[in-house]
C-alpha cells in the first residue's frame, strides 16, 4: 500500500512552556490577612503572616506582569498583625457600661411611647 501523506502539510513540533498561573498559595496569602484583620483574630494573622513569608521565599524569578508581588503580600500580612494587636494600643470601649446605657435608653423610649397611647 503507497503512503498518501503529503510532505509539505507536515507541521514540526515546537515545544512551548507552560504559562505559570497564579497560584492557590499566592491567593491565600492574599485574602487571609484581610480575614485576620476583619476578625481581629491573633492566630489568623500570625498564620497570614507565615504564609505570607512562605510565598515571598517561593516566589519564582519570572512572574506574569499581573501577579501581586510577593512583598506586597508580606506587607499586608504584617498590617494584619498590627490590627489585630492594636487593641494593646487604644483604649477599648467598655462592652457592659454600653450595653446598659443601650438597654436604658430603650426602656426609656419605651416608657414615652406607652405614656403618649396610654394619654
């Protein structure tokens, strides 16, 4: 049987690397110091804060232009940190004395309202 391939629709193979992405770590690292500062949680932000540096260590030499630099994500990590430590700093409102000052001023409005029907 004679081979009918044509030789000159013959296409050589090129190899071409594969396009790093982002990766889930870099997401990670991004999103968790927000959580930790959103919830002033300490042990949120300390593991922000070491996924943070992981990812710097780990960051390849050739990134895509649009990927966040591993130093940005550091920097926020270590901002996550400052927040959820920065009730040591200020002065924290008093959630009792609030509380009762709220429950007064209802049973206050509560007293008019009932005086002006009963009236």
């Amino acid at each position: 049987m004679p081979d009918n391939r044509r030789v000159e629709l013959i296409v050589p193979y090129v190899h071409r690397p594969e396009k790093t992405g982002r990766s889930p770590t870099s997401a990670f690292s991004s999103t968790l110091p927000m959580a930790a500062m959103f919830m002033r949680s300490r042990i949120l932000s300390w593991c922000a804060l070491f996924t943070a540096m992981q990812v710097y260590l780990n960051e390849p030499e050739e990134r895509s232009p649009d990927a966040q630099p591993g130093w940005m994500s550091l920097i926020i990590a270590v901002l996550g940190v400052g927040t959820s430590y920065m009730d040591f700093v200020g002065k924290r409102p008093v959630p009792k004395q609030a509380a009762a000052k709220a429950a007064e001023t209802v049973v206050e409005a509560a007293k008019e309202t009932i005086h002006k029907l009963v009236n």
